[in-house]
C-alpha cells in the first residue's frame, strides 16, 4: 500500500496515487485472471471471433495490446498468425512467457513485458492486425484506449485490421428498486446509527451492476459510435443528447449505459442487460427520485462523460421528463475491486 507523508493513501482519499502504485500490480493476480477467462461470454466471443476468421489470421503478425496471460495471443497463433507479439505492462508478464512455451508456442508467440505506448517491435515495423480488450465497465472506463489508439498509429499497417475494430455505448432506462436500497437506502440505519450522509455521495457514484433484461423499462438509446480505425484521442470524451422510449408502464430509478464489441461488421457482443452477462455489467446512475412513467412517454436527456483526474471518470446527466428536469453529476473510479474481481451486487437476492 502506498504512504503519502507517513500515512495509509486510502485513507486520505489519495485514490490517484494508490492507482499508480498499485493498479497495474493488481492485474497480476490469479484470481482477477481467473475471473476473466471464466467469463464465457467474453472469452469464447474473441475464441470463436478469432478462429472463424482464419483466413484473415493465416501468415499474418499479430499485435496483441495488454495481453495478459496471452489467451487472445494463443487464439490467434492457432488461428494460424506466423508471429504474435504479446505486450503486457504488469508483472503477469512473466507467466505468459512461461505460459507460451508450456504450449509448444515459443517460436510463434513473443510476449513483450513493458507499458504498451513506450515499447518499440524489434524486427517488425508494422503489424497486420491488432488485437486488444481495453474496455472497461461504461466502455471508456479505462486509459487503455490511449494505448490502442498509440499502437494503431505507430504499427498497425495501412489498411490493417483491429480486433475489436467497433464498440457502440448506449443508454436505457431501467427498473431498480433492490439497487436503491442497497446502494442509498442502506445508509439510512446502520447498526442503529444515521450515515445517510454517505448515502448522499452514493447517489453520485456511478455503480458496476449486473442488470436482467426484466428491469429494462426503456428502448436503448444510442450515445457513441467508437471506430478505432479512425478515432483520435480528441473524440473519446462527449457530450450528447439522447431520447428514451418507454415500451411499458414502470417506474425509472436509474439510467443505466453498456456497449456492444464488432469485429469486421460480421460479429458483434452486446453487454447490455438483456444480452448473457459479461464482467463488465452495466454502470448505473441513479435518480434522487424514481420516474412514473408510461408506455411511449419519452424521455428526453443529455449525456456527458469527460476525465475526472488522470485516472477517473466524471459523468453529467440532464433530463427532462413531463415536471421534472435536472442536472446531475455522477462520479466513477477505475481501480480493480479488492476481491479480485469486478464486484457487483445482484439485483435479486
């Protein structure tokens, strides 16, 4: 843990600092890697992704950004690539290495330790495809994008595929009573004491949840369109409006945003909550005050995201609904959660 001035870091809120210590060691762990690759959803996208399209891979040189333990490198390398090159920032480094050669891969996969936008490719000058998972929850979660884009720019060869090549983040409107009370109304009495104090900044924290497709009250609303084939560091952060329709009578306590990934405008994985569920979930907002709403009423809102920090996320939404209409700031922080894992809390039990 880090020391600022003698003192624990978390304790004096010294979040940014902690990250920088300690966020790239966290992605070392076994059981954050575990929980990864037991994400069937996501893993067997990129498998299936990847190995149905080999004859985009066949004899080609691959960049995998991030790799970690280098699962994507091995999909791509028995997808027939003649050379993979795993770059991987933290020290789990070191078990792919071992990982590559355990699998008779060694002279295929090259895993290279080091921070993504600061390695240079020995021998190779450009790459055929790039292969990368730098989504985070709310998709623009994590810096990771800055690295892709870097390593677009400085190796991927004109006309060169990206793997994803696509992600789109939309909006919904949702059921979340059980949500309200566990994140807000928890703080009302705790061991027979008020700390609604901290239920007031919990109404400004953007939550990582696994909704279900029932509490869905809205049609999904389109935010971004991210084409990292042409995207600049200038288009991650946005403001736009949008409109929600609701396709039944319910009440609203929260917004909710998710993504969906693309590869080569054939496959395509939806995060959202009426989709299989995903590590990353959804990120919630929630309302001071739930929306009555009815069959086709329409919501009419703006949506903003822009840094918070180095490492953070600062969140503005505006809506106006029938009477009501306000503005509102939501608040997100980027580090993996201490069990290892993203932690979410269910929605039903």
């Amino acid at each position: 843990m880090v020391k600022v001035n003698g003192n624990d870091a978390l304790a004096n809120g010294n979040h940014e600092e902690i990250f920088k210590e300690d966020g790239i060691s966290a992605y070392a762990r076994p059981d954050l890697h575990q929980g990864l690759l037991e994400d069937k959803t996501r893993t067997d996208f990129y498998k299936n992704t990847i190995l149905k399209n080999k004859d985009l891979f066949e004899g080609k040189i691959v960049l995998d950004i991030s790799c970690g333990l280098g699962m994507m490198s091995l999909f791509a390398a028995k997808a027939g690539a003649r050379k993979v090159i795993g770059v991987e920032q933290s020290a789990v480094a070191d078990q792919a290495m071992e990982i590559v050669k355990d699998n008779g891969l060694e002279n295929v996969i090259t895993i290279v330790k080091g921070k993504p936008d600061e390695i240079e490719l020995a021998g190779e000058e450009k790459v055929d495809i790039i292969i990368s998972e730098i989504m985070g929850v709310g998709l623009i979660h994590e810096t990771g994008i800055r690295s892709l884009l870097d390593a677009r720019n400085r190796f991927l060869k004109p006309g060169g595929l990206l793997l994803p090549d696509k992600n789109n983040l939309y909006i919904c409107g949702v059921e979340a009573t059980k949500l309200h009370e566990r994140h807000i109304g928890y703080w009302n009495d705790v061991y027979g004491f008020d700390f609604s104090e901290m239920g007031k900044h919990a109404k400004s924290y953007a939550w990582h949840v696994p909704l279900k497709g029932r509490q869905v009250v809205t049609e999904p609303a389109l935010l971004k369109e991210y084409d990292w084939s042409t995207c600049a560091d200038g288009d991650i952060f946005f403001s736009t409006p949008f409109t929600l329709k609701c396709k039944k009578d319910d009440k609203i306590h929260s917004l909710a945003i998710y993504f969906d990934i693309q590869f080569n405008n054939s496959d395509t994985l939806s995060t959202g909550p009426e989709a299989d569920s995903t590590h990353w979930g959804q990120l919630a907002f929630h309302l001071d005050k739930a929306l009555d709403v009815k069959e086709g009423d329409e919501i009419q809102g703006t949506f903003s995201v822009k840094p918070h920090g180095e490492w953070d996320l600062e969140f503005q939404l505006k809506i106006d609904y029938k009477e009501t209409s306000f503005t509102k700031a939501y608040y997100h922080y980027c580090p993996v959660s201490p069990n290892g894992s993203h932690l979410m809390y269910t929605t039903d039990e």
